[in-house]
C-alpha cells in the first residue's frame, strides 16, 4: 500500500438498492462520509452495468411471467441503520494535501456483491 496515503475523511455509512434481470444490473444509494471536522456529507450514486443473478422458485412471492419471462430476477437493499465504517486512500496521483468534498464528484468504476440464504 506503498501508493496509497490515509486521508482524514472516513466512510460512515450508505444505503442502496440493487436489482438484476438476467445479466442486466441496475443499483442506486446514498453513501455518507465525514470530512476531517466530523461533518457527515451524503453522496447519491446510481449505476447500471452487466451483472451475474441467479435464483431460485419462490412459493410465497409470485412475480406475473409477464415480467420477468425468461429471466432470473434478484435484488437486494440495505438501509442506514446496518453498521458500517471505513477508511479513505488517496493514491498518489493526488497532488492535493487532503481531499475536499468536489473530489468525490464525477464517474467512478464500482464493483458490487451480495448474497443471502433463506
């Protein structure tokens, strides 16, 4: 981690949705940081991609056919209330001395993943 530096800004929590429809992805959420004063700021993020879903016949939810027809349809929510804590990097591509709430803004690449047992 020779390349990262630890930034003052720490991630507090989030919240999100995620729906899959065959190898279509689609997720949306809020992400909370706190900038070195401990003031929470909250970022809204929206995404859609190709995604890998599976599952399985429900018994007790009924989704039309109509909606869904050859599809394996997923998806998955958090809310604020679950824990969450983190940490910050800059790389050091950053030439700044500490990041400022207009760096978070602009495209990102994100990676998701989840899973759960019935």
């Amino acid at each position: 981690m020779e390349n990262l530096r630890l930034s003052e800004w720490s991630f507090d929590t989030s919240a999100g949705v995620s729906l899959g429809l065959g190898a279509a992805a689609f997720s949306g959420g809020m992400i909370s940081l706190k900038d070195p004063n401990k003031n929470a700021h909250h970022l809204h993020y929206g995404g859609m991609g190709a995604g890998l879903s599976f599952g399985w016949k429900l018994t007790k939810i009924e989704i039309p056919d109509t909606l869904v027809r050859n599809y394996d349809f997923s998806g998955s929510g958090s809310t604020t209330s679950f824990f969450g804590a983190g940490k910050i990097f800059m790389t050091r591509t950053f030439n700044g001395h500490e990041l400022n709430l207009v760096d978070f803004n602009g495209a990102a690449v994100f990676a998701e993943g989840g899973g759960a047992s019935v």
